[in-house]
C-alpha cells in the first residue's frame, strides 16, 4: 500500500413531493444470481470475486446501502458503461467546459474521485492536467487504465473509499472533481458529510471541488424527463428511473443487446448540497445547470457545483 499505479492495474486500498412513489410496475427487474468470473485484484493483495450479475435480492427498492455499489458495478454492465457514456459524443457535448473552470481558477493538480471508465480523466490528462484517477470499483478502474493505453496515457489509479479517502491518497490537490452522479451512492448523511470533509481535507488550502448531480428536484416534483443531451449521450442505451421516492431513485438502464441493469441512488435536491458543502466549510459555491450559470431550476438534465475552499472574510 501507498504507492500509485503506474504501469499496470493493481490497485491501492482500497418519492414525490407528495410522498407518492414513482413506480413503472411494468419493467422486469434485472437478474439477481450472481456468476463468479475469476478473480480480480484488490487493495490488499487478494483476489476479489468479480460478478456478472447484479444482486439487489427479492426487494430491489428495499436496497438503499451505502456499499451496495459494490454490487452494482459489475463486470459486464461495466463493460457496456462506455456504450452509454459515448466518448466522442460528451466530448462534443461538454466542449472544454471542465478544462476551461480549472484553467480559469489556475488549477493543475487534480483528483478525480469518481473515475468510473476514466472519461474526464483522460480528458484532462490530454489538455495537460496532472490527473489522479480514483473509484471505489476496481472493475471501473480496471477499464479506465485500458481506456487510458487506448489514448496513449497512464493513468495513476488508486482504488479507494471516498469516507476514508486521506488514508489512500497522498498530497493536496488543487482540484477535486466528482463527476457522473456519483455523490448519488451515499445513502445516508454521515457518508455524505465524511465524503465532503475528506474532499475538502485533500484540497491545498485555496482548493475547489466540483462535483454534479442529476436535477432530482425536477425528477421528484414534476417527474422524469431528459434530453440526454449532454452527459449520457449513447442513443441507443435508455436510461429511465423505474422507481423514484425521497429516498431511492432507481434507475433502469437498457442496452441495444437488451440486457438490463439497474442503479440505486440517493436522490438529493439541489439546495440540500449547497448546505452540505457549506456546512462542510467551503465558500463560495457556483452552481451550473447544464454547464449555464443561468437556468430554470426544473430545467437542467444535470446540477454542476463548483465550491471553493479558500476562506473569505
């Protein structure tokens, strides 16, 4: 432990408004057997069982864990992600968004905290960026490293767990970024504030973290539309909540071979994250809709945070 990789993937350490849940009762749920495929490296040097099937058990809705992604993130809907995320088409979309924000706050050190398939890392990596590649899931940073060999990068990976994150990852950094609705996986509020503090604790002492949701203020009070316009950008992937309360928003993702995944997440309103993050101890706290400083709140698709650390008086 504490060494970075570099050459290889071997890992470090690792409801509505009116209370009436959005349901579609006519989806079929997704397998929930689970097929061993070998093993897989973990942070302490064993193997790990890897999973083809996602295990939610016989009250998928009931499923509102933290940990749980672990069984969510399996081999072969990590292997579809990029089908959904579609490389070439969020490039376009998000243009040099990110890289423009960092370079326009002097920002060069950055930890991406939720690499999953390492888009935005390699992204920066390829503007100049000095990019440490993390997630909770080796099977996503397994295929990050390979997304990486692919564009000629190596990417530093380290397989941690956000609520003790200073233990894996050495340094400050100027930037960190948590992006792709990741926060969305903690499902109470001490992961969630343990989560911020470490984020803010990795961050030199004029820092920023970025960090985005879904709007799940439109989700929950008006219901589920998007234009899929800017993030999950693969035409052919549906990805639709099959089930929604103030506490779940489970979603269901379809595939154009018609193998069906799903993910449990927390819904969290927008307003709820800007106390977090200032109760946290960041500052001023930018917030973009669909990368528009200026928007109608029931509108975005997605909410971007930008939250800097530096003191103000």
């Amino acid at each position: 432990m504490g060494r970075p990789l570099f050459a290889g993937p071997t890992f470090l350490k690792t409801q509505t408004s009116n209370n009436r849940p959005y349901s579609n009762s006519n989806r079929e749920s997704v397998k929930t057997m689970s097929e061993n495929t070998g093993p897989a490296p973990s942070g302490n040097g064993k193997k790990t069982t890897r999973h083809r099937y996602q295990k939610y058990g016989d009250n998928p809705t009931a499923v509102r864990e933290t940990d749980h992604y672990q069984h969510e993130y399996v081999e072969s809907f990590v292997d579809k992600w990029d089908e959904l995320i579609d490389w070439e088409g969020r490039a376009q979309s998000e243009g040099h968004f990110f890289i423009d924000l960092l370079k326009s706050h002097g920002k060069h050190k950055i930890l991406d905290v939720a690499a999953g398939t390492g888009f935005h890392s390699v992204e920066l990596m390829k503007a100049g960026f000095d990019v440490t590649s993390c997630d909770g899931s080796a099977e996503m940073l397994v295929k990050a490293f390979e997304n990486g060999q692919q564009h000629d990068l190596i990417l530093q990976t380290v397989q941690a767990d956000w609520r003790w994150l200073n233990r894996d990852i050495q340094g400050k950094f100027d930037a960190v970024i948590c992006l792709g609705n990741s926060f969305t996986h903690l499902f109470n509020e001490r992961d969630r504030r343990r989560a911020l503090a470490e984020f803010y604790a990795a961050l030199k002492h004029d820092g920023i973290l970025i960090l985005d949701h879904r709007n799940y203020d439109a989700i929950l009070d008006v219901g589920f539309s998007s234009k899929h316009k800017y993030y999950y950008c693969g035409d052919a992937v549906t990805a639709e909540p099959e089930y929604v309360d103030e506490g779940l928003a489970r979603f269901r993702y379809e595939f154009p071979d018609k193998s069906v995944f799903n993910l449990n997440m927390f819904p969290l309103r927008r307003k709820y994250v800007l106390r977090l993050m200032h109760e946290v101890g960041f500052q001023n706290i930018t917030t973009y809709g669909d990368f528009d400083e200026d928007f109608d709140p029931l509108e975005p698709d997605f909410f971007i945070h930008v939250a800097e650390k530096e003191y103000v008086e």
